[in-house]
C-alpha cells in the first residue's frame, strides 16, 4: 500500500516555480541513454482463472509511437490499465524510466497522459469543469491551466460547447475533452486506447499528425488503435497482440517483409485473423437475404 | 400489435429510472413503491376505521362529520404521492432524445410511437393512482358504516364514489406535474434542459415539505367554513365527494341513543349540513380541475410532440467570460490549494447537479423546511427580554435542521457521483487527498451550513432578538462544522468517488438513531440556551465547539489516505464472494 507523498521525483504542483516540461526534459537528457521511458515486463493478468493479458513485455522509447493491435478481447484495454495502475497485475512489473512504478504511482501519473477507450466522464459537469476538476486534482497551477484549457477546447473545435453539460455531448466530443484532458498536463508518456473511436474526419487527422508532433518533442506513445491505416502511417513500431499474447513485435516495415505482405493489413490478418473475412462477409450477407 | 409493444416498452423505461435506483434492477425499487402505497392505504384506512369500530353509540351525523375530515386525508396524502410519481419519472413523462435514437429508424409513423408514449405515461398514473386509492376505497367506507344500518347498494355507492373521488384527485395532481412541465418545454423550447433539473428539484422540495406539513396544513383545511381553506385543491375534491354521495351516510336512520349522545348527535348533524353546504360547490372547481389539468398536459405533450427530439449536443451554451466572483472569492479565501478547490467545487455540483445526490438533498432539504416551520410558527412573534424565556424548541429549530441535512449530505457523499468516470478520477488524483477531504468538508459548509443558517437568522432575530440570533447563528456554524469533522474524521475513501458502500440495516439502526438524535439535539438546545444567558459562558460554549472542529482535523493529519483504499471500498464478509 503506497502512500500519496511524493518520493523520487520532483513534486510538479503549483508551488513549482517551472512549469513540468522544463524538469522533465532535464532528466530525459539524463536517463535517455539508459533507459526506455516505458518497459512492461511479463505481465499477467487473470480474472477468475482466465489468463486475460499472458506474459507480456515490451519497451516503448522516448519519441516513439508504438502501435498496440489485437483484435477484440486481446486484452490491449487491460494491458493498458495495468500500465495505468488502474488494475494491478496478476504478475509482472511496469517500469517507468527505470524504477518499479509501485515504488512511487503518484510520481509516474503525474508523468502519464491516459485516453481510455470509454468515454467516461460526469455527465453533470460541463467539458471546461470536468477538466479543471482533473487540472486541480493534478495541482496544476491554476491560470497557466485555464488559459491551456480555453485553447485546447478552441483548438479542437469545443469552444461553443465547453460550457455544456457533458450528458449532451456526442461520443466524439467526449472523446475530444478525454484527449484534452490526457495532454493538459504535459506528460511524457501518453496512452491512448482507441482515441479516434468517434471522432470525425478532421479531428482524426489533427489527432494523428498531433500523435506524431508530440514524438517527435520526446514524448512516449504507446497507441492502440482499430485503423490500421493510421497505426501504419503513425508507429515507429507495431506489437500484436493476440488471445493475451504477443505474437508480433517489430517495426511496420520489418513485419511486412518478414511476412511478405505489402500492408499492415495483410500482416495482420496472417497473425490474429482465424477466420477468412471475406467469406464471413458473403455468409452474413446469405443470412440477412434469407427468408424464414 | 405494435402499440402494445411500444406501449409496454415505454413503460419498461420506466424502469430505468437514474433517480430512483442507479445501475441497480428498476423493478425491485417499482414493486417497493407499490407495495409501499398499498400498504399506507391500507394502514390508513384502519388506523382511521379504528374510531368507527369502537364508537359505543355510532351515529349518522357524527360519522358523517369524522368522514369528512378521513377523506380530505386521503385525498391530501394521495395527491401528493401522485405529483412525487410524477416529478421522480419526470424525464420519462415525454419522449426523448434516446427514444428518437432507438425508435426514429423504425417504420412506424410518429403518431403511433406519441400515441404509446402518452398511453404508457397515463397507464404509470392510473397504475399508481390504483395502488393508493383503492384498499383505502375498500376498507374505509364499509368499515365506517359497519355498525349502521346501511343496505348493501348504498354501502356499494360509497365504495365506488370514494374510489372515484380519490382517483380523480390523484390523476389531478399527476396531471399537473405533467402539464407544467410539458407547458415549460413548450414555452422554453430547447432551454427548458437547463432549468429542468432545477424544477424538478423544486418540486421534489415542495411536494415533500408539503407532506410533512400535512397536519398542519389538514388541521387548517379542515376548517371548512374559512374562506382559504377552499384555495386547498383537496377540499374541492372533498365537495367532489360531498356532491356525489350526497347524504348517504347522514340520511341514515339514528335508532335510540342516549340524550347527552343525542344532543351531540344534533350538533354533529348540524355542523355535518353546514360543511356540506359551504363545499359541495367546489365540486365544480375539482371536475373543472381535473379537466382542466389533463387537457392542458395533453396538448402541450402532443405539441411538444409535433417533432420527434433531437439529440442537444448541436446547441450552443453560453460563453466563458472567466471565473464568476463565487470562484474568485473561494479560490482567494477558502480553497486556495488546488486539491482543496477540486474537493470544494467538486462536492456541490455533485450535491446539487447530480440526480441521485440531488433527490437526497431535496428530501433533507423539505425535511428541514417542514421541522422549521413547525417549530417557528409555534414561537412567540415577539423578542423576550431574557434568554430563559425563549422555548427550546427555538434553539432546537436550527439544530434538528443542520442534523438533518448535514444526515443527508453524510449519505450523498457516500454514493459514487459515476464509477467509471472515477477512473480518471483516479488517475488525476497525484495530490494529498486529504486535501481534497478538506474541500469536501469547506463545500459542505458553504453549501450546506451557511444558508441554513442564513435563512434562519431573520425568523430568529424576529423571535429572540437580534443579539440572541447572532450569536445562536455563530453557534450553529459551529456546531456544523464540528459535524462535519467529525463526520469525515474515520472516512477512509473518498466520497463522491469510491464504491458505494451500504450503510447497516436502516431498519434496525434507524428507529435507535432517530429516538438518539432527537435526545442529543433536545440536550444540545438546552445546553446552548444555558450558555447564551452572558457572553463569558457563550464564548466558553464556542471554545468547546471549536475544539471539536480542530480536534479531528489534527488527528487526520497523521492518517494520510491510501490510494488503494480510498477509491474501493474494501470487500466485507457479505459482498466478498473469493471467486477465482
């Protein structure tokens, strides 16, 4: 059981006289060279008996998008909630730039952007409170935050509606304040699980190049996603997940040779597709012509 | 065929009502209201029989006369249930966006689906309306006329008329929720979603309040002969009654009394004809009320009607101008760290915007407004020289009504504001949390606290005097606070965002905290009345109070919250099933 004080790192609240970015790029320069920003080392997960997430582990650098793919119940979601913390692992170890992130949760959140894939937010509360709310509980010094927020809500198109109730809001403008809300406080790692579920064509693209800017700074991405096309356009490198377990990891380019196949598509349906699309389809197609 | 099944599917939604259970089974909560209303009609009839049954010489005209008073109770407490119904589906009473969702790509024509709807709506009312009137129907008319010589076709008019009356005065009421709500969504359009919230919470206020003023406000409606009590909506369904039963009950044939009973009898017969007289009129109000109530709710449903709804995310809000002058001066004064704002903001859009949270508060909210008046209206209207000749009920007035919201506010904390969004929460949460308890505990007492006390001080100081009231209202922020500490000094999640965790069984500890409660708030009165005499034992009283604000509030410092445990309620011996 872990105690909310801070230990190792640097407490990044509002008394802070530097914003987060600034000691945060000084450790980068510090511990870039040794360490992956993120390593998850063989994770487990069991949820009354059944092995949801089995001895998983990879790295994910800094500047490095690293797609997470898998079909439906693959376990990517709950991989990535234990990356969170949110569920604690059956086995197995998150490190975060080097040490154990139960040695300190408190330090490695404050570091650590997360979209679920659930759109879940208080559905009494407008998109500029929910987000403030999140702003405070982050100790995040209160008018840098408001102004970060009153542009990220213009910027992505939410300034008419950010004073709404989030009941009212459709599935892609939540989506849109959970993306704010993951990038509010400038973290170093961001998690996104499906973040393009809802969001219109514009958006997806700003999101996608946005993806690839933050990398391109020296943020971690670890982005796990259904649009391969995106996964293919935005990862450095690609980990496929299938039944739990990693069944593939290597760059977009590497797995498409190794494979012989021309797209991420092709690779993909070779390592987790077990049943022939293109025939489910027709038989679909037979049942819904079908009469009595 | 299609009707039917629209028609049983709006009632389905019924069910899932936020309000009353949320992300719990709907029908548990729908067959406790149920059996709940049959068993007050039931309980009421016997209870109010019980006069009847025992009378030694039962006579026509004193029967007549007890009856009538009976049924203004029944028609008073069935109106009321009725518009709670009402106001607690109140999203259900129209269609809504999620029924265009799910119905608008269907092949069925609107009218069909506004037809279901509007059938659903009056089968919820009259299934009700059922349930609360109809043992009452049963059991009172024949229970009191048992003992008179009465024939059986008579015996039946009086059933059938009392379930007639108490039916329609419950539709009534149903009817006039609905109406103001459907004639608010026709006059605001798309701005009614922003002040519906804050009607239904209003109603829920008033309504409960009414209720538990309901002696007070029967004892005044039953004296007929006063020109208000005919403003009362249940005494025009009394005249209803009078109207259509005529003197059934009073034309019965006396037999052989006694001489004293038979004088009284005379009397009793008298003041029977001259109520009769005075409200057999407003028979016509009632039927023109009613009439009035559901053509009104009617046309305004099919008008709002004319259009299936839209989703609202398209509409526009206002635009932020910034922090409004509450923040400021909150962020300046109360919560200055931003763990303590969140925890302070946090715990009163979750109080007031929140459905489930928000009906705790409106029923502690109406439970406090009735215990106020009762004991207010009570007090003397003139300030005493003297403390000691202030009742203690006056000094109770403020105590009972901060203990019971502070009861309410204690139990809303307890219930998760969403689960899943607590995730983020969760994540977000890299402070103190003890911090944030702080804000909780300053939002409270700016909440709740310091307009309970605002709001009493002008009746004090009418009752007590200006000096008394202030320093009886510097007591009550004292006392609450202290409450409130004391309330969050073992509190080891969060609230508004940990699981929720069920109190003990209400049924056993609730009668034992009640009966405690309203001793301690009795000593407490008397204690505080002593101390107010000279401002030396006023300020020594204070010094106490204080202490037990500060007191906890040191003890916590050395009990840092745990993650872990301050999100999920640990598993109990009870809700532990070691599956896995």
């Amino acid at each position: 059981m872990s105690s909310m004080v801070e230990r190792n790192w640097p407490p990044l609240t509002a008394s802070t006289p530097s914003w987060p970015r600034q000691a945060s790029c000084v450790r980068m320069k510090v511990s870039a060279m040794t360490h992956p920003l993120l390593e998850a080392r063989h994770l487990t997960k069991r949820f009354h008996g059944i092995t949801v997430v089995d001895d998983v582990s990879f790295v994910v650098n800094r500047g490095e998008v690293v797609g997470y793919l898998g079909p439906n119940g693959s376990g990517k979601t709950t991989t990535g909630r234990i990356l969170t913390g949110l569920v604690e692992p059956s086995s197995g170890s998150v490190f975060f730039d080097g040490r154990n992130v139960s040695d300190d949760p408190i330090g490695y959140r404050r570091r650590l952007g997360y979209v679920p894939e659930e759109p879940t937010l208080y559905p009494f509360l407008s998109a500029r409170e929910q987000l403030r709310l999140l702003g405070q509980l982050r100790e995040l010094p209160a008018a840098p935050t408001e102004r970060k927020m009153t542009a990220l809500l213009e910027l992505f198109g939410m300034a008419d509606a950010a004073e709404q109730s989030i009941s009212a809001y459709s599935k892609g403008m939540r989506q849109k304040v959970l993306i704010i809300a993951a990038l509010l406080h400038d973290p170093d790692l961001l998690i996104f699980d499906e973040p393009d579920s809802g969001l219109d064509v514009t958006t997806s693209l700003v999101l996608r190049h946005l993806v690839h800017t933050l990398a391109a700074r020296g943020k971690a991405v670890l982005y796990s996603s259904h649009v391969l096309e995106a996964v293919e356009k935005l990862c450095t490198r690609v980990i496929v997940l299938h039944r739990g377990r990693i069944v593939a990891q290597d760059t977009v380019q590497q797995l498409r040779t190794l494979m012989s196949h021309e797209s991420l598509e092709d690779v993909f349906a070779e390592l987790v597709l077990e049943t022939n699309p293109e025939q489910t389809a027709r038989d679909i197609a037979d049942v819904v012509a079908s009469r009595g | 065929m299609g009707d039917r099944l629209l028609t049983r599917h709006f009632l389905q939604r019924f069910l899932e009502n936020d309000l009353l259970s949320p992300e719990a089974d709907g029908h548990d909560a729908i067959a406790m209201v149920w059996g709940g209303l049959l068993t007050l009609g039931l309980f009421l009839s016997v209870v109010m029989s019980l006069k009847f049954v025992f009378m030694p010489f039962q006579s026509p005209g004193r029967t007549a006369l007890l009856a009538i008073d009976d049924r203004l109770t029944f028609i008073a407490i069935g109106m009321i249930v009725m518009a709670l119904v009402a106001v607690i589906t109140w999203d259900g009473l129209s269609l809504d966006p999620r029924d265009t969702a799910i119905l608008g790509p269907l092949p069925i024509e609107r009218g069909v689906i506004v037809r279901a709807k509007l059938r659903a709506v009056g089968l919820l009312a009259s299934g009700f309306a059922l349930a609360i009137s109809s043992l009452s129907s049963l059991f009172h008319p024949v229970l009191m006329v048992a003992k008179l010589p009465i024939g059986l076709l008579p015996a039946f008019a009086l059933i059938l008329i009392h379930l007639t009356v108490t039916l329609a005065a419950a539709l009534f009421a149903f009817a006039s929720v609905v109406a103001i709500r459907e004639v608010l969504r026709a006059l605001l359009g798309v701005r009614f979603i922003r002040i519906s919230a804050g009607v239904q919470a209003l109603l829920i206020v008033a309504l409960v309040t009414s209720f538990l003023l309901l002696p007070v406000i029967l004892s005044r409606a039953g004296r007929f002969e006063r020109r208000d009590a005919s403003m009362l909506p249940p005494v025009w369904f009394v005249g209803l009654h009078e109207a259509l039963a005529g003197g059934i009950v009073a034309g019965l044939p006396r037999g052989a009394l006694p001489v004293s009973i038979a004088r009284q009898e005379d009397r009793d017969a008298k003041r029977y004809r001259d109520i009769a007289v005075s409200i057999r009129p407003l028979a016509s109000w009632a039927v023109t009320a009613l009439t009035a109530s559901l053509a009104i709710a009617s046309l305004a449903f099919f008008w709002n009607s004319r259009r299936l709804p839209l989703p609202l995310a398209g509409n526009r809000a206002a635009r932020y101008r910034g922090p409004g002058l509450f923040t400021r001066v909150v962020t300046l004064t109360v919560a200055r760290r931003p763990a303590t704002r969140a925890g302070f903001f946090f715990t009163l859009q979750c109080m007031f915007r929140s459905g489930p949270h928000r009906v705790v508060m409106a029923g502690c909210i109406a439970a406090s407004i009735a215990v106020s008046t009762v004991f207010l209206m009570t007090g003397s209207g003139s300030p005493p020289g003297d403390v000691w000749s202030v009742p203690v009920y006056v000094f109770s007035t403020q105590t009972i009504a901060l203990v019971l919201l502070l009861a309410g506010f204690s139990h809303v904390m307890r219930l998760p504001a969403d689960l899943r969004a607590s995730r983020l929460f969760r994540l977000a949460c890299v402070g103190d949390p003890s911090r944030f308890l702080a804000g909780v505990r300053r939002g409270a007492f700016v909440g709740i606290v310091l307009p309970t006390i605002l709001l009493l001080l002008l009746p004090h100081v009418y009752l007590v005097g200006t000096r008394l009231a202030l320093m009886h209202a510097l007591s009550g922020c004292l006392l609450g606070s202290a409450l409130i500490s004391l309330r969050t000094l073992r509190m080891r999640q969060l609230p508004f965002v940990a699981s929720y965790a069920p109190a003990g069984d209400l049924n056993t500890v609730g009668p034992a905290v009640l009966i405690g409660g309203l001793i301690a708030v009795s000593i407490f009165s008397r204690i505080e009345r002593f101390a107010m005499a000279d401002v030396g034992s006023a300020a020594v009283f204070w010094a106490i109070l204080a202490a037990v604000i500060v007191s906890p509030l040191a003890a916590r410092r050395n009990m840092l919250l745990d993650l872990p445990t301050a999100f999920d309620v640990p598993a109990t011996g009870a809700t532990r099933l070691d599956l896995g």
